[in-house]
C-alpha cells in the first residue's frame, strides 16, 4: 500500500497520500488497512475535490482513516 500511496498517477496525489502513509499506515489495525485500500481505488479527482473540500466524501468513505486523510495537512520533507 505504501508504494501504490507513492505512485497514483499524478505527482500531488503521489505527495499526499504517500506522505500520509508514511505517517500513518504502520499504525493502521486490520479495519484501517481495510478502509485504506478503499481509498487507494478512488479516483484522484474525487480525493482532491474531498481534500480541499470542494464536496465531503460519500457516506461508503466516512471513517476514521478518510478523516485523519482529510486532517493531514502535507509538508515536504528536509532535504
């Protein structure tokens, strides 16, 4: 999952959710792997509209993890 949160197709998805998981995924229980999986197959266009809140995600993506995604606020690594 930490590879394909690295590798979405478009360089700003790859940044925050590879970020996000690098922070968070290790932490995840089986149902947060779970919930996480769900929202790697999401389109990236839908997570970006949820992520700046163009509109909330569907009710099937209200959990913990989409909330702490929603929380994250990204920030580049030091070189």
């Amino acid at each position: 999952m930490l590879f394909r949160s690295w590798h979405r197709g478009t360089r700003e998805a790859d940044l925050i959710l590879g970020s996000f998981a690098e922070a968070y995924l290790a932490g995840f229980d089986d149902r947060g792997l779970d919930d996480y999986e769900k929202l790697l197959a999401c389109p990236d266009a839908d997570l970006f509209d949820w992520i700046t809140r163009r509109t909330a995600p569907p009710p099937e993506y209200d959990t913990d993890v989409t909330r702490l995604l929603l929380a994250f606020r990204y920030r580049p690594r030091a070189t």
